[in-house]
C-alpha cells in the first residue's frame, strides 16, 4: 500500500514537474519567431519538390501563399508538452537532451511538411476539412504513437509514470465507494500533501 502511494505521489510531482516545463517552454517560444521560421521551412520544402511557394508578412500575419501560420500551426503547443515530459523523468541528463531535440526537430520537420501537404491539397480544391483538419488530427495520432514507441525502449520511466496515473484514473472512476487505493479522494490528498511539502522546503 505505501509502495503504490509512493509511486502514484512521484508520478503527480512527475506530471506537475512537466506540466511546468511545459508552459516555459510554450511562453518562450511564443516570444520567437516561431511561425516566420515554420512558414519558411514549409515553403523551402515545397520549392524543394518543385511546387512554387512564398512565404511572406502582411499586416503583421505570416503566410504561406493564401495560408495564414499562427501560432497553433506551428506544433510548438505539442512539441512543449513532450519535452516537458521528457525533461522531467529522471534519467540520463545527455539521454534526455538528445531525446528531446531529435525529438522537437523530428516533429517540427513533420508539422512544416503537414502545412505544404495542406497547401497542395487545397491547390487541388480540396475542401479545408479534408486538407487541414483531417490532416491535422492524422498528424496529431501519428507523433503521439511515434513518441511513445520511442520513449518506451529510450527512456521507459515516461511511459511508467503515465500507466500510473492512468491506472490510478481509472481505478478511481471504477470505485464506488468504499476503501480503495486509488480514489479520487487518494489522489486529492496526494496533490495536497506534494503542494505542501513544496511550500516548506
């Protein structure tokens, strides 16, 4: 019982830890140029295969030829989250750095050829449905299943610490009452005591 309560706790400072990680590195990058940079590597792959692009500024918005680049279309939102979970697990400091920029460039490169597909796509009137939205949700599944698969013979503890708060999630939401190690009420009380052991030390 304390073994399991343990590790549920570590797994929660695990998941705060990220989740701070996280949004530093999102309001980080929000202060970059985030979108000219994605809007340029999207048009250098597209000139790369042929196809004629331009990337450009106007009133103050990036654009690839008719396609605005905001912010949400530069995956940064997602490669901040992975990172975040990466950078908090306890492993190999080198290990973590290598992952988390092989990573980042893996799924930046990704994202830019997921905008020139869009671009293609809606060139050959494509409904914005199918050549965005759709596109988006299949990129979102695909880097999602690609850091897991990697992350779980790379750096196994990442995988670990979510099957426990998902175990404990679920567990939770099964009990009806009664005593259970894993109830909302646990879970609650876990948080607690790890905020308050942070505001002493």
């Amino acid at each position: 019982m304390e073994l399991v309560s343990n590790k549920l706790r570590g797994s929660i400072t695990y998941m705060g830890k990220a989740f701070c990680i996280a949004l530093l590195i999102y309001s980080a990058a929000c202060l970059l140029p985030v979108e000219r940079v994605t809007s340029d590597c999207a048009t250098n792959l597209l000139n790369s295969f042929g196809v004629t692009a331009t990337s450009y500024e106007k009133q103050g918005r990036i654009l690839m030829e008719n396609i605005p680049i905001s912010i949400e279309c530069t995956a940064v939102k997602i490669i901040a989250v992975y990172v975040g979970l990466i950078l908090s697990v306890k492993s190999f400091n080198a290990r973590k750095l290598i992952f988390s920029i092989v990573y980042s460039f893996t799924v930046f490169l990704i994202n830019s050829a997921r905008i020139g597909i869009t671009y293609c796509l809606r060139r050959a009137d494509v409904s914005w449905v199918l050549a965005h939205d759709v596109l988006w949700v299949g990129f979102f599944i695909a880097i999602g299943a690609l850091f897991f698969m990697v992350s779980h013979y790379y750096l196994p503890r990442i995988n670990e610490n979510l099957y426990i708060i998902l175990k404990a999630s679920l567990n939770s939401l099964r009990t009806k009452g009664g005593k259970h190690p894993f109830t909302l009420q646990s879970i609650s009380a876990q948080v607690m005591t790890i905020l308050r052991d942070f505001e002493l030390s």
